[in-house]
C-alpha cells in the first residue's frame, strides 16, 4: 500500500475513533419488494433513511480525511522549500 494511501487510512481511523456516535449501516435494507406489508415497507423506509444519513457521515469523514492529507502534503511542500 502506498504511503498516502496508508496516511489516508490512519487519518479516517483517527477521525472515526473521535466519534462518540458512530454507526454503523444495518442490514437488509435493499429487500423492499411488494411481498412486503405496508407496514414492513415503513420500516425499510426508515431503515434506508437511516443508513443514507450514515452514509452522509461516513463521506463527511472522508473528505475531512483526504482534506487534512492534501494540508499535511501543502506543508511539507512548503517546508521542503524553505529549507532547500
């Protein structure tokens, strides 16, 4: 594995370590069919709805992740520079 690769990694664990309220995705969301009784389809709804929004919170943290690795990439670059 590359070495930013593996930065990426360690920074995402990092940030997902400091989330007191981490979830995670529940299963069985994509069996909506008509087999399902209206009431069985609320509760896949919401299901879905749910795991959209962990969803959301799992892509927040990577970008936050990518963003802090293209800062910490800036300022090496940038102290590589003045030293030379």
């Amino acid at each position: 594995m590359s070495d930013r690769r593996t930065r990426l990694h360690e920074l995402l664990l990092a940030l997902i370590s400091k989330e007191a309220d981490f979830e995670l995705i529940e299963e069985h969301s994509d069996e909506l069919t008509s087999n399902y009784s209206g009431n069985q389809k609320i509760n896949f709804s919401k299901v879905i709805e749910k795991n959209r929004k962990i969803l959301k919170k799992y892509q927040s943290l990577i970008r936050s992740a990518v963003t802090l690795d293209a800062l910490m990439d800036s300022e090496n670059e940038e102290n590589f520079k003045i030293n030379k």
